[in-house]
C-alpha cells in the first residue's frame, strides 16, 4: 500500500468519505474507475460537480431540487402536509404512489440529548405554511423512534389551535415479516393499536 | 423517484456503476456528496479525472503507476518475480512487507470455458524477463481454483528449461480460522501438504 501512488491514494481516500466504504470496498471503487473507460470516469466526474452545483433545498418544502420551488409543491395538493424528518424520506413515501399531497422537511428532530430544540428545526415555517394554505390536515411521519415520536407528539400540540387533523403513521408489525423476530416495542405497540376485523 | 432530480439521477446512476453498489447505496452516496461541502465534490471529481488520467500499467510489470516503471521494479530485487493475475492483487502480497522481489502480472487466466490461450495473457513477457534478469526464482501467486492452479502448471512447464526454482503459494486452511466452516477441497489440500512438526 506504500508503495501505492499518490492519486490512487487520493481517490481511494475520498471513496471512503462516502457513507459505509471502508478501505477495501474504497479500493474496489478506485480500481473500477481506473480499469474503466476515460469517458465514464470524466462523466462521473462531472455528475458529482453537476449533482453538488444543481441541487439545494425547495424553499417550500425543504425537498431536493434544481428550482426554486421542487416539482412536488409546483404540482400537488398543499392542503395536505406530511411532515418527515430528512429530505431522503420524501423518497421513501413517494414509493406510496397514491400520496397526493405536499411534504415539510423539519430538518432533524427535537432532541434533549443533542441539543435540539423546537427552534433549531423547522417547525415555524410548518405553522406558517399550515395558517397560508388551509390546510386541512398534517400527517406527522417521523421516525418510529423516541426523538420522531416526541417531535410529533410537540407538534401536535402546536397545531391543536387550528383545527385540523393531525395524524401519524400506523406503527405496528411490518407486512410480510416474521412475528417471530418481532421485538417487543413493535409487538407492543401493534397489540395497543389493533383493530377489529370486520 | 420520479419526481426526483435528473443531476441527482444522473449521480445516482454514476455510483450503481461501481461494482456491487445497488439503488439504495447508490442514492445514499449521491445524498453523502449533495449533503456535503462543495469543496469536497470538487476535490472527489478531480481524484477520480486524475487517477484515470495519471494511471497506466507498470511497463515492466503490469503494476498500477503513474510513472512508466513503478516504484517496486524500480527499487527491487530482479532476481525474484511473483507472478499474480492482476495489479490489485500486488496490493494484497504486498501486505507481507517481508518480501523483497519484483511482481509479474498476466491480466488473467488461461482459460478455455472462457476462449482465453496462453497467448492472450502476459506468459511471454514473463519469459523474456525471466531470461533478461538472471532470475533464480519465479513464485506462481495466481489464484488457488482451477483456471489458477492450470495456468501455475502451464507456466511452470514453461519455466522448466530455464532451471530455476519454481514455487507456489502454500495452499491449506487459513490462520485463525474455524475447521468446521473449511469446505472440503481446502481440507483435503491442507492434509495432501501436511508438513511435520519438529
């Protein structure tokens, strides 16, 4: 490895700063783009420079996007909000085809133990949006975990005022999985929330 | 995902070229460098234009370099070539800083599932250098499977009128390992080339 060169080195380096890639899969990264085509490895280049230049926060939403406003706001129902906490996971609930409303990205979640506040993440902009649009109501899909359910729960509580529905996510066992490796706070949770068979 | 940005798309696409990365990493690698500094992109896109640009095979040995010998033919003992099938694995032998020779790549296999000949990797560069350098002698580090062992024996045959030692890596159960998950070939070898303690 010291006898390695320096621009492998160098790029073997920055692989690694990917999320996850450790040294021998960094490596494997490098080796492909240097057995591979000069084109490909120039097009990668330009895609990482493009993608970093292009891309930043939709001022409504907080989604990804090269406009100003992202296409989903530009197209969609904004009497409906879902609330989730990273811009990664407008990409996971739009796997839910059937979603026809908007997204609010609060940008993290309240957290004591990292010191988060309610006024470190996004949760003004989402009151001012909920007052302009009449909204009719917010669904809260923060993680199922402490931080994403305290979060809801606060902001709940906020919107309590303006008469509108505030729902969250059902939280139970997930579909096709083994009830067998189910832990215990899932099953828990499913039994509290079960529903009669009808 | 169709809503999505096509520069994040294009990203996205780029990294599901690296081999073994499928949707879900490649998407997390283009969030890594959206989310990231700029600078950081920049310097990414540049490592990989420089190493596909600066890097070229070892004239001598096949080793990767951006120099037109590389830094181990250069400084090394001539007299002692590890043959290996490609340049990465020179980045595995040399984990044992031990050895003092010179490598010699093939860029493959003798393979004939897969129509590849002893004339369609680098056997006869390795003649003439063993010729040229007063070589004493050549370790055959191809890989331990079939088209491995076949073209260690083809080569060794070769070597034979040259009267030079020939050797091959030792081939048994690997250090620190667990005999009951060894598969059978591996132990029949192991027991093949049992060596006596003294």
């Amino acid at each position: 490895m010291n006898d390695f060169d320096e621009s492998i080195e160098r790029l073997i380096e920055y692989f690694r700063t990917l999320p996850g890639v450790g040294k021998k899969t960094a490596q494997r990264y490098a080796f492909s783009i240097i057995e591979g085509e000069k084109l490909r490895a120039e097009n990668f280049a330009s895609a990482i420079v493009e993608a970093k230049e292009k891309i930043h926060f939709c001022k409504e939403c907080g989604n990804y996007t090269s406009q100003e406003i992202c296409p989903i706001c530009e197209s969609r129902d904004k009497k409906v909000i879902c609330v989730v906490k990273e811009p990664k996971d407008i990409i996971a609930m739009e796997k839910i085809k059937s979603y026809s409303g908007v997204y609010h990205v609060l940008f993290g979640t309240i957290s004591p133990l990292e010191n988060r506040g309610p006024n470190d993440i996004k949760i003004r902009e989402l009151l001012n949006r909920v007052q302009q649009n009449n909204v009719t109501e917010v669904i809260m899909a923060t993680n199922p975990d402490v931080e994403g359910d305290a979060t809801a729960m606060y902001i709940a509580k906020l919107l309590k005022p303006f008469n509108i529905k505030v729902t969250r996510l059902a939280q139970g066992v997930s579909i096709g999985s083994d009830l067998e490796f189910a832990d215990e706070v899932t099953l828990e949770r499913a039994m509290q929330s079960r529903r009669e068979i009808d």
